[in-house]
C-alpha cells in the first residue's frame, strides 16, 4: 500500500511564513527610521528651549517637562513596535492553524 504525502500545504505555509517574517522585518526597519529621526527632531527642539533658561528653577521645570515628554516619545514608539510584533505573530498563528485542518 503506497501513500501520497501531500507536501504542497506545509510548503506553501512555509512560503506564507517567510513573507511574515520579511513584512514584520520590513516594518521594524521602517519603523526604526522613524523612531530615529523622531528622537533626533525632539533633542533639537530641546536644545534649542534650553539655550532660554535663566534660573536654577527654569532648569528644573525644564529638566522635569522634558523628561516627561522623552517617557511619552519613548511610549508611543514601543508601542508601535509591540503593535508590528503583535500583527507578526497574529499571522504566524493563523498560518499555523491553516496546517493543522
């Protein structure tokens, strides 16, 4: 008794998961661009602001609002890495679940 192993369905989700793997990828470097030139926009900003303090107390105040802004920057931005991460794994799952009917 000979049976014919279908190979054409693991290989298409093998095909199906590389392309995740390259969109999750393409969206991470893309993503990196725009955190990094995000990041570089708010340091000059916040040098510029800062060529305008006078006293100990404008310093501090600064020092404080700046901080503030840098953790919500920093916030949003892993954010949407989680997001990009998320969708990849959401797809990988949904790919591997197609395998198993």
């Amino acid at each position: 008794m000979t049976m014919s192993v279908d190979f054409q369905k693991p290989f298409e989700a093998m095909q199906n998961l590389m392309n995740i793997q390259v969109a999750a990828i393409t969206k991470s470097v893309e993503q990196q661009k725009k955190t990094g030139e995000e990041l570089a926009a708010f340091f000059k900003v916040e040098v510029e602001k800062a060529k305008e303090l006078k006293s100990p107390e404008d310093v501090i105040k600064f020092n404080v609002d700046t901080n503030k802004a840098l953790f919500e920057l920093l916030k949003g931005q892993g954010e949407a890495f989680t997001a990009i991460a998320n969708e990849a794994r959401e797809s990988a799952t949904s790919e591997f679940s197609k395998l198993s009917k």
